[in-house]
C-alpha cells in the first residue's frame, strides 16, 4: 500500500520581507516565524531543523500567519517541509496547512499533526533536498533534489514582488502595490477554508485514498448552475447535484462562510448571498474536505484536536451506501460500515474487490453476465452509462457482452413489461445492497460482466439401441466394469481430496486457497521472520505485487473441518478495522493463514518498547477508537455474534497511518443471536481475562473487559503485568484500583510524552472509561456500540463505578491478576503477530 506522501510547503531561509515592509535576516527556525518573503531567494528541503509529531511525521515550519500565538494551543495556518507518518524522506509535497501553536507563536510539537489545505505537487512527491526558488522574474519554483523540474506558479514577468502567507490560508504572490499576482485559492486541491470560494469551472478533487494523497477520480465541481460531484473519467458519473434557485442568473462564485456553502451572483443588484448549504457556525478554525469516498465532511477545532463536525451532503445523500467510494469498485454496501464482494467471482483485495479472473479485451472466451440480486447502483441512469430503450433483458445483456468497455448492465422495466430500458456502464464503483422492498411501477436489475469459472463433469457418450445379443452381454459387462472402475476412482479422489483439502475449495465466502509450493516461494522459502507467536511464526512474502504476512501454523491438533470451519468465518467477515484474511493453504500437515501486511506491526511495540517514540494523546485516542470499532462490528454487525477472546496490544496491527485492525481470531467464539452467552473452556492470555471465565460461561462483554485493560496499557504506557515494577505496582489492575479510590488517576498517565500530560482531563476521561469496561459484574458493562459513542463525545461514562476491578479470591488469581500457568494453551488458528 502506498504510504501517505508528506508535504513540502513554501520555506523561508534567506531573507525574509516583514508585514510592515522592513527587511530582516532570519535563520530556517520553526520558533522564528515570518509570514512574507521577497523575490531571489532560495530555500533547499534540509534536516537542519525540524518538528518530529507522534505518529513519525516530520515537520519543517518556517512560515507563519500573523494570527499565530494569538491564543494558546490554537490553529493557524504555515508553511514548511513536512513528511507524513513513518516519514521516509522521500515523499515531500508543497503546500499550505494549518499547525498548532502557543501563545508566544510556536509551532507546538506535541500536538495533532499538521492538516493540508492545500498542495501544489500532489502527484510528483519530493525528496530531502529538494529546492523552491522565487526567481528575480517572479516565478515559484520547485525542483527535486536531482534538479528536476516538478511545478511553478508561471509567473515570470507579471512584476512579482514576493510572497505572502495570509491569516486566511491564503498564499498570494504580490506585486508592488501588495496586488495579489497568483494565489493558491484559485487553484484549490481538497480542502475549503472560510472565505474560500469556487468559481464556475473550479473544482475540488479528493485524494486517491485515505493513505494516498496523490490525485483521486473523485471531484466536487462548481458550474452556473451550483455544485455537484462526480467520480471517474470518460464520462465521469454524476453523484449529487446542490443547485442554486432560478434566481441567480450569473453566478460569480460559491463561498465557504462561517454557518453556511453561499452562492454570490456576478449581478451588482444581488445584495446578499443565497445560502445553498447550512452549516454549523464556527467556535474556532473549520474547514471542509473532500473525501475520497465521496463524503464533504465539515471538520473544527476543539480545544486540542480536530473533531468531525458535519455531513455536507446529508440533505442530498441519505446514507453512507449511497456514496460511490463507500466500498470501493465492484463492492457492495450493506450499511454500518460493512462491505463486500460479489460472490464467486470475487475476492477483497486491500479494501477494495478484485476479480478473481480479470477480464480482457483480447480473449473474449468465457465472459457472461452474472446478475447480483437486490442490489442498486447510486445513479445508473445520470452516470453517463450508454442507454438502449424499448430493448429485452437477452438484447441488453447482449449489448454489454458486444462491447468491450462495457463492465455492467441495468435493466429497467415497468412492471409486466418485457421491454424495458437498458443501461450500459462502463465503469463501475460501490455498489448498495437493498435493505426492505419499495413497492415500484418498476422493475431493476443489475448484471455484472465476469469470467465464468470453468467446472469439468464427467459424461457418458449415449448408447446405440440395436445390439446383437452376445454384444449386449458384453456392453452390459464392460458398463458394469466401467462404473465401478470410476465410482472407485471417485472414491479414491475423495479420500486424496480429503487429505489435501480440495473439496472446500469452492465454498462461498472462502478466501483464497494456496498451495504449500506457492507460499514458499512467494515467501522466499520462509527465510523472512517477521514474528513469532504461540502457535506459529509469522514470515514476510509477496504474493501479485502485494506484501503479506504468511503465518505457518505449529502443532496443529484439531480437526481440519473445525480449521477450514474458522477460515471460511475469518475470510467473510469485512471491515476497515478487522485485518484481512487473504487466503490459507491446508495440505496434508501443513497449515498456513495468509494476511495483509500491516507495516507497523503489533500495538505493543509502539506502547511498551522504550525505543520507540511513545505515541501522542490524538494518535492514542485514534487507536483505541479504531480497535472499538472493529469489536463492535464483531459483536454487533454481523449475522452471527463472534466474541474475539484475545484482545491484547499483540493482536492489535498497525497499518502505514497507524490505523488499527484487530487480528488473531484463532480463539474467537460464534455465538447465535438468539443466544445471550456461550459455554466454553478458559481461553486467552493472563491480564487480559474476565472474571466470569471463573465460571466458563462467557458473553461478548468479555471482550469489553479486555477492552478496558489494553486502554489502561495505552494511556498508561506499561504492560498490565510488569515484572520491572516495584511488587506493588507489578499489576496495573490492582494499581487502577488503589489510584481510583484515592483520586489519583492523574499519576498513572504516561509520562514519557509530554503532550499526554497537557491533555490529563481527556486522558482521565478515557480511564474512567475504561473503568467501565472494567466491572467485575459484566452486566454492568457497556457494549461496544455504547463506547463508541461515549469516544465520539455523544455519550457518558456512567456515573458510581464499582472500583473494584480485580478478583483474589482464586487461585487462579494472584495479586489480582491471573496467573499464566493456571491457563490453557492458545488456539492454533491465529493472525500475524
């Protein structure tokens, strides 16, 4: 996956031209901010000084709005080198984008990294070393380090005088009169500011994905007629329209107020601006991106981070199915986040659906028409789709299949019609599952173009009818040899296909099947350890140009249905927040998982390793929502309640962007939903157990328990059971309880990062959460549903918490916390560790 480019944005190292006019030399020095530069200066992309975020972003900042230091922790708007998460310092970009500061005007450190508002060379990254030059002619330019031309405003000659940095985000060229000469407003990328506009013509084009900030396929336009979003190209598909009234008969522009998207007319007897979008009014900075799923989302300051705020299009686009990214291309949408493919003929690949066998252009043979039951698409009839009318169902069908760029087919009829309307699309994006039946005059259906899969029968050529008799003895003899020939044979490959696995291969909702010989040499013969676990080691290999996690199971005990039983649940269950099972292999004792790769490892690394950076309060708060989200899916969202077992930091992955996906489902337990609690035996990892596995009766709040202890772990930076702490401290439960009843929560929040500490009342928060989660009386406990919203500031943490968090009355438990060799041994079936 492609990492998050950073962004390289104007740097100021020479001379620097103040607002009041004077000159004054200034060193490049985040703590020496400038908001203007003159004309024949350079600047090269160095190391020399920088701003290092917690999450491993790298920030240069050397240019500030005059509105910096106005208050403490507050926004304001710079430019600077920054390189993104897990910085590589290969991947700068040239930008504005808004930092925090104090109130002397520093950029603050330990804050939420910088957010883009605007780039200029999304899609041609820079290296360290990288030069921008305002030439003695006026023009902006950027090279990368080998010299290479990447962009430039293309002001020569037009009589620049420098360059300024406004309180707006604005950043303007300007000649001698203080004229602006060019001015990033007018060549927006993602993101709207307060008082940034859209002229007709203009648009605002996402990025390509949450972790790749080049150029998407998706844009919000502005025309004569208001605003609308479309995605992907010849044609592009019409996904929402917010026209302005008949009243505006030239528009001038659409104008992001505070309180509201306005349209202003070119006419001078329009007095005010015709609201085209209300929206909530601003209590601190705001602005709004374009998503790459299609969403405008309305985001603000709040205190110390940036919190979502609104949904723009919610009064044009009901829900999140109905976007054309939600799922991705060739994905189906159910709603509450779940996605996926078209069975059969598809598999997940990376967040997005893959066919299994692609289709080409210039092998024609096998292709067919599937038809997806209740499905729709978000606008097939204003998508540019080419459209055939008083046509059958056969002849639309026909048509897709005739046409090479054609990927879809809908078909549209009045009720008791056999002719209909035929739409033919050539591209196609997330499609959404139907939840009730409308009652329609109409009639749809939808038909995808795939490959077929080929299955061989075997057949048995007819007989001639007239036969001497001897003959007919002997055909009847040679038959009855024949039959039991092949029904041994058959026997015989029923057995092979026993001992190898091969009859489940075709199972719906089953992931990829590979061969032993396969994942060895797509991991090198094994010769990459990436991790070990209890119950196999975890190498690195590379499977069609994507990175995996090959996990090579250990002591395999239980029975091969009960594996390919889990494999087949794992591989159907989809979410951003849940690591995806790419495939498995099960041949004679081998057993192998395959995942994708999460490139930051294991959560544990990241919060008990000394050597690593310790994370910040929003890269934590982020974390923790991440992993309450993928136990609520699990728990909630899908068709059979699956209880993980094991949630601990080891089983939680980070991905590029320190996004968090729960893995290792080797323990987990179905439990159906006409089904309160399930009877099992003890399972999982010491510190991080229930008390109800005392009694082996177990519901999902199990999960919620553990939940609550590897919150305590993130905010506190230390393992629940620490063997390096004092004998009083060795048990993080035990030390919570103490620490509550005393009201001194404020001395366990990690100290090794300072910006924990500015942000105590959010982290005490979290703990009283975790609290919660911490009830020894699992009634008492709140589900995962409820936390999130308790994390997304829609909810409370319940008042008169039982501080008792720990059970000694076991011999199980000791000190409070479970002793590990009272346990059983782990499940065998895991996730990459």
């Amino acid at each position: 996956m492609q990492q998050l480019h950073a962004l390289l944005f104007c740097a100021v190292a020479g001379v620097i031209l103040a607002a009041s006019g004077s000159l004054r030399a200034q060193r490049l020095d985040p703590k020496l901010p400038s908001s203007a530069a003159n004309t024949s200066t350079s600047w090269t992309n160095s190391a020399d000084d920088q701003i290092r975020y917690g999450d491993g972003s790298v920030a240069r900042v050397v240019l500030l709005s005059d509105s910096a230091g106005a208050s403490n922790d507050a926004p304001a708007f710079a430019c600077g080198f920054l390189c993104g998460p897990a910085c590589d310092h290969r991947s700068f970009l040239f930008g504005v984008f808004l930092v925090t500061t104090n109130s002397a005007g520093d950029v603050v450190a330990a804050a939420p990294r910088p957010v883009t508002v605007w780039s200029a060379n999304r899609d041609r990254p820079v290296p360290d070393n990288a030069t921008l030059q305002l030439t003695d002619a006026g023009d902006l330019v950027l090279h990368s380090a080998d010299g290479a031309f990447v962009w430039s405003t293309n002001t020569s000659g037009l009589a620049v005088a420098g360059v300024r940095l406004a309180d707006s985000g604005d950043l303007v060229l300007f000649d001698n009169r203080s004229f602006p000469v060019w001015q990033s407003f007018d060549h927006p990328t993602d993101v709207l500011v307060p008082g940034q506009y859209l002229r007709p013509g203009m648009r605002l084009t996402a990025n390509a994905s949450a972790a790749n900030v080049s150029e998407g396929s998706l844009y919000v336009s502005a025309g004569n007629d208001g605003l609308s979003g479309f995605v992907g190209h010849d044609p592009p598909q019409l996904y929402f329209t917010a026209p302005v009234s008949n009243s505006m008969k030239l528009l001038a522009n659409i104008t992001f107020l505070n309180g509201s998207i306005s349209a202003f007319g070119q006419s001078s007897s329009s007095s005010s601006p015709e609201i085209m979008i209300s929206l909530p009014v601003a209590r601190s900075v705001q602005f709004i991106r374009v998503e790459s799923d299609g969403h405008m989302r309305l985001y603000g300051w709040n205190l110390s981070s940036w919190v979502f705020i609104h949904e723009v299009l919610h009064k044009y686009i009901a829900g999140d199915c109905e976007y054309p990214m939600a799922c991705g291309s060739y994905g189906i949408c159910s709603g509450a986040g779940r996605c996926s493919c078209p069975a059969t003929y598809f598999r997940r690949a990376s967040l997005r659906c893959e066919p299994i066998n692609p289709i080409s252009c210039q092998n024609t043979k096998n292709i067919t028409m599937v038809k997806l039951p209740d499905v729709t698409y978000f606008n097939y009839d204003g998508s540019g789709a080419i459209v055939h009318d008083k046509v059958t169902q056969p002849d639309c069908l026909s048509g897709c299949l005739a046409n090479c760029s054609c990927k879809a087919a809908y078909f549209k009829t009045r009720v008791n019609d056999t002719n209909g309307t035929c739409f033919l699309q050539s591209q196609l994006f997330s499609l959404q599952e139907l939840q009730t039946a409308v009652p329609s005059l109409y009639n749809s259906e939808a038909f995808i173009k795939v490959v077929q899969i080929i299955k061989f029968a075997m057949s048995r050529p007819p007989m001639k009818k007239t036969f001497g008799t001897g003959m007919l003895i002997g055909i009847t003899i040679g038959s009855v040899a024949l039959i039991l020939s092949i029904a041994l044979l058959i026997t015989m490959r029923k057995c092979r296909q026993r001992e190898d696995g091969d009859h489940i291969e075709h199972l719906p909702g089953m992931p990829r099947k590979f061969s032993f010989e396969e994942l060895k040499l797509s991991t090198w013969d094994f010769s990459k350890k990436i991790g070990e676990g209890a119950s196999g080691i975890v190498f690195e290999g590379m499977i069609e140009n994507e990175s995996v996690a090959v996990k090579r199971l250990e002591s395999v005990a239980r029975r091969k249905e009960e594996f390919l039983s889990e494999v087949q649940t794992i591989g159907s269950i989809h979410h951003v927040n849940l690591v995806r099972m790419i495939g498995y292999c099960i041949e004679k004792s081998h057993r192998l998982l395959v995942y994708e790769c999460m490139s930051n490892g294991s959560l544990d690394r990241w919060v008990f390793d000394e050597q690593e950076s310790p994370f910040d309060w929003r890269t934590r708060h982020k974390i923790v929502s991440d992993v309450a989200r993928g136990l609520c899916y699990l728990h909630e969202g899908c068709r059979q309640r699956i209880v993980h077992l094991d949630i601990k930091p080891q089983n939680i992955l980070l991905d590029d962007q320190f996004n968090a996906k729960l893995s290792d489902f080797g323990l987990a337990k179905l439990v159906d939903r006409d089904k309160s609690r399930v009877m099992t035996r003890m399972r999982g990892t010491p510190g991080y157990l229930a008390p109800e596995w005392l009694t082996s009766t177990i519901t999902e709040k199990a999960d919620v328990y553990s939940f609550g202890v590897v919150v305590m772990e993130v905010m506190c930076g230390r393992r629940n059971l620490d063997h390096s702490q004092p004998e009083e401290a060795f048990c993080l439960m035990r030390l919570l309880q103490e620490n509550a009843r005393n009201d001194k929560l404020l001395d366990m929040i990690d100290r090794r990062m300072e910006d924990m500490q500015l942000h105590s009342e959010d982290v005490m928060r979290m703990m009283r959460l975790a609290m919660w989660c911490l009830q020894l009386d699992s009634n008492r406990r709140p589900s995962m549903s409820t936390i999130l919203k308790v994390l997304e500031d829609a909810s409370a943490v319940q008042e008169n918490l039982d501080f008792n968090f720990v059970i000694t009355s076991s011999s199980i438990f000791r000190e409070g916390c479970l002793d590990e060799s009272d346990l059983p041994s782990s499940s065998v079936l895991s996730g990459p560790r």
